[in-house]
C-alpha cells in the first residue's frame, strides 16, 4: 500500500510538473497572462471571488517545485520504508505543496496569507514528525519566528484596505509613485525576512533539519525558505528606489556573510548544507535589493535544483552511517559509496558555481553584474568574500567525506546499493548538471553583453582561488591557535553571532521576565484595584449602606437623637 501510494503520487507530481513547464515555455514564447476568476459565493450585493494569477514566473516556479516534489516522494518511498506512519508524511508533504502552489498563483493578499499560513503550520507538523525534545524545541522555533511574519502579512492586509481591494496586481504602477505604500513595503519586506530566515530571524532554519531529511530536501531547496524570496519577486516594483532596497541589501549581505562563516565551523552534515542554503537565500535577497528581479528568479530555480540533491545524498549517507550526522566520523566514503559521493561532489561544485553546471550560470551572471553595478567597498566585501567561503565549507565537506581517514565504529557495513534513493539521486544530478544551461536559454532569450576590463575579468576565479586557500588556513591553522582564541571563534561562528541564543534563551526570559512585572503590576496591582476586587469592595460598601437603609435605621436614629435631645432640654429648663 505504502509503495503504491509513493508511486502514485511521485507519477502524478512529475506529469503536473511537466504540463506546468510546457505551458511556462508558452507563455515565455507569447508573453501571455492569464487572470483567472471563480465567484465562490455571490449573496445581494455582496460576492466572494477566488482569482487565479498565471504567468511565465509562476508555471516555471510551480514546475520546479513539483518536479523536486516529485522526486522527494519517490526517494521517502525508501528512506521512510520502515516508518509506521509513513502516509501521514505523504500526505503532509502533499499538503505542503499545496500551501506552495496556493501561494503562488494568488494575486491576492488573502489568498497569498492561506498559502503562507499552510506553509508554517504544516512545517510545524513535519519539524516535529520524530516527537522528542529536541523536535519539540526547533518546531517551536521555527512556527513562532514565522508568526512574526505572518502578523506582517496581516498588518499589510489591514493597510490595502485604504485602496480598495487586497489585489496587488492592480496597483504595481501606484507602488513606484504613492509615498504610502511605503508603510505595505515595510511590513512586507519583515513577512519576507522571517520566511527566508534573513537575520535576526537565522536562528530557526538551522533548527529546523531536526525534521526527515525528504522534508529538507523539499523545504530547503525551493517551498518553505524561497516562499519569501518568491513574495519579494511579485513586489519588487514595490522596493526599487527607495531606502527599503538599501536595507534589504544590507541586511542580506550581512546574513549571507554570517551563514557562510558558520558553516565553516559547523559539524553536523544537515547543518551545513542548511547554512548554506541560508547564505544562498542572502544572495537572492540581495540581488532583489539591487533591482535585478529576473536575475533573483534564475538563481531561485537553478538553487533549488542541486540543493535539493545535496539533501537526498545527505539523508543517503545520514542511513547508512546508523543516523550519525557529524562529518567527522565520515571520510574515505569514495571507496565504499562512490556514487553517492560523485553526486555530492556535483552538489558542492555546482554550489561553488563551478563552470558549466547549474550555479554557474547564476552566479557568475550575479557577481559579473555586480562588478558592473556602482556598489559601495562594503557591500563589494560581502558580495565576494561570501561567494569565497561558499568554496570554503565546500572543499571543508568535500575533504571530510573523500580525503580524511574513517573515524566510525570497528565494524561497519558502507553502501549505494538502494536502487530508488539512487534513482532519485541521479534525476536531480542531471538536472544539476544540464539545468543551469537549460534556463538560461529559456529566461534569458536576449543577450547580456557584460564588458570587464583589466583585473575585472579574472575578478571571480581569484576570488574562488581565494576561497579554496581560506579554507585550508581556517583548517589547518587551528594546530597552530591556542586552545582557547580557537574556541572562543569556534563558538562565536558556529553559533550564528549567538543568533540562538538571542532567538530562544534570551527572548524567553526577557518576555518572562516582563510576563512577571507585568503580572505583579497589573494583575495584583491596578487591575485588581480597579477591576475584580475593587469593584467587589465597591459592591459590598454600597450593598451594606442599601441594607442600612431598607431597614430604616435613619428613623430609629432620628427618633433616638430626638429622645436624648427632649432629656437634655428638659434637664436643662429643671435646672435652670
């Protein structure tokens, strides 16, 4: 049953990814926009109408997305075998798919919050799949930093309602000359930034590989993390020339910058490569803070392409090394599982932008745009020395796999013998190998004519020369360090700039610590006074004067005075 189910499904995303990209490619070809509307409910005079928005951008992103989908499902057919619920994932990754598609076909900021809310509340379900602790804690991490996001969306909802309707795509002409929309690009810039995990809300992407690795490969590579890269691309005529473009891009400079040194002292295999999906994230963010939309959107689909596979080799070596993830147990794995490793290698060169594979074309293009756009030394700084470490941590992982002696049990059974893993390994190999070319020729149809003079041209093989050479001196160097200065960057760089920290420990006793004062203040303070308790002594005092009142106690007083009154005055006149 377990196996049908995989297949069908598997077969079904691949034909729908299929159909998505041939109709992407006909839209290219005749520059085509379909609106689609579908009145749901009409009642008097008031309608409820769902619209569907299709263009080049959305067909080709679903088409990426469902064909990674499709495969991810396939290769859970193996990894989640043994797994006793294993059509509940099916059906939560099927689920989370849909969150996606949903978000990407809407025009509309309601249906858009539908897809964005599905996101993170099915991530919550599969961050948590394995139910301990640790699970626990990173789901918790990563639902309440993307609450922040979405109440974002939802403030950027209340604010549309000043134009008239919640379609955006009305109003893209307004957003380059309406000085308010300043206030809807804020809010929706802060959305993107948690989905895409931009500092200071790094801290839950890295948590988040406590769920399967099937779910990582799908996540981290083209639905959950790219949802706010994607929302970026359809308001991006809403962030150019304005103070909102220049702090995107530095705050994903600098994300792109932290991710790329946290990886280089970084253990945990899933870890690393989630780092690095984060620092490729900055990059797209970046470029969407320069202007280049087009641009954002080549490096998004060719990203997701071997990032994906890097996971499913990930979770295939993960298998067969008894669920260990700390690459220094591996090494020498060439001998015992050299497709596996052949196909990680592609990942990390691709990553690398390695030429003639898929990040190569993206990449190269970025950086030569960058070299060719007025950018500041600081920016220019991050920009390269980002794009140098990406080398680093790759050459560190490629080392750790191939190069370095086993360090694992005594006895130990190493293999690439599991036929589908294999299978779904190697589609998104050759995707990895051919894509880049392939949408290149598909989005850039006119020529780019980039013109570099002197050390310009040879601007980005130094710098990957000089990532290669950091590497080696941030490993082999550390002999060389004391104890101490080497740990204390060890654990400042691993950390995320203590990004954790302040995401969980900090924040908890912080809002603790105001929950208390709050509760001491109010609670048993003013609004006691003023509230419960106060209006239950206010009560009791009015209730007591009423009783004296009903009975009659003002006659007998009365009547008592005047008695005492009549003794006084006659004891007096007697007297007197």
């Amino acid at each position: 049953m377990k196996i049908y189910i995989c297949m069908m499904f598997s077969f079904y995303l691949l034909i729908c990814s299929l159909i998505f990209m041939g109709l992407g490619l006909n839209f290219i070809n005749l520059n085509l926009i379909y609106i689609m509307e579908w009145e749901i409910i009409s009642l008097n005079s008031v309608s409820v109408n769902m619209l569907l928005y299709l263009d080049w951008i959305a067909l080709m992103f679903m088409g990426v997305v469902l064909l990674i989908s499709s495969s991810v499902v396939f290769y859970s057919w193996s990894y989640m075998g043994a797994d006793f619920n294993m059509n509940r994932f099916i059906l939560l990754v099927l689920l989370f798919v849909f969150s996606m598609m949903m978000m990407i076909i809407s025009p509309n900021l309601i249906s858009i919050l539908l897809g964005w809310d599905g996101l993170g509340l099915v991530s919550f379900c599969l961050v948590i799949y394995y139910q301990n602790s640790k699970s626990f804690n990173s789901g918790m991490l990563t639902v309440m930093s993307n609450r922040v996001g979405d109440v974002m969306l939802l403030m950027s909802i209340a604010w549309m309602l000043n134009y008239g309707s919640w379609n955006f795509m009305v109003y893209l002409d307004l957003f380059k000359n309406d000085k308010e929309m300043f206030m809807i690009g804020a809010l929706i810039i802060m959305a993107a930034m948690t989905k895409s995990a931009q500092i200071p809300f790094s801290s839950w992407l890295p948590a988040a590989m406590a769920a399967p690795t099937p779910v990582s490969a799908l996540v981290h590579s083209s639905t959950l993390v790219t949802a706010g890269v994607y929302l970026l691309v359809r308001f991006s005529e809403l962030i150019n020339s304005s103070v909102l473009s220049d702090i995107l891009l530095m705050v994903a400079c600098m994300t792109m910058f932290m991710s790329g040194v946290a990886a280089n002292f970084e253990f945990d295999l899933k870890k690393i490569i989630a780092l690095s999906t984060l620092s490729q994230l900055g990059l797209m963010m970046s470029i969407l803070g320069l202007g280049m939309k087009n641009l954002t959107f080549f490096h998004l689909l060719s990203h997701a392409l071997f990032k994906s596979m890097l996971f499913m080799c990930a979770g295939l070596i993960i298998h067969n090394m008894k669920n260990i993830q700390d690459i220094r147990f591996m090494g020498n794995m060439i001998k015992f599982m050299p497709l596996v490793c052949i196909n990680l290698n592609i990942g990390n060169l691709a990553l690398c932008g390695f030429p003639f594979l898929a990040g190569f074309y993206s990449k190269d293009l970025i950086l030569e745009k960058c070299l060719m756009t007025n950018l500041n030394w600081l920016i220019f700084f991050f920009f390269f020395f980002s794009t140098g470490l990406t080398v680093s941590y790759s050459v560190r992982l490629m080392y750790f796999n191939m190069l370095s002696d086993i360090n694992f049990y005594s006895l130990y059974l190493f293999n690439d013998n599991d036929k589908i893993m294999i299978s779904s390994i190697m589609i998104m190999m050759v995707l990895s190998v051919l894509g880049g070319s392939m949408l290149m020729w598909i989005l850039f149809f006119n020529v780019n004519l980039i013109y570099l003079m002197g050390l310009m041209q040879n601007m980005i093989l130094i710098v990957l020369i000089m990532g290669l050479m950091m590497g080696g001196i941030i490993f082999f160097q550390k002999k060389n360090l004391s104890y101490n200065s080497y740990m204390k960057v060890f654990y400042f760089s691993s950390k995320m700039w203590f990004l954790v920290e302040m995401s969980t420990i900090l924040v908890s006793q912080i809002f603790m610590f105001l929950g208390v004062k709050f509760n001491k203040f109010n609670e048993y303070g003013w609004l006691e006074k003023m509230g419960g308790q106060g209006l239950y002594n206010l009560f009791m005092n009015y209730n007591m004067n009423m009783k004296l009142l009903n009975i009659n106690f003002v006659k007998s007083y009365l009547v008592s005075f005047f008695i005492w009154f009549m003794l006084l005055f006659i004891v007096y006149v007697m007297f007197n």
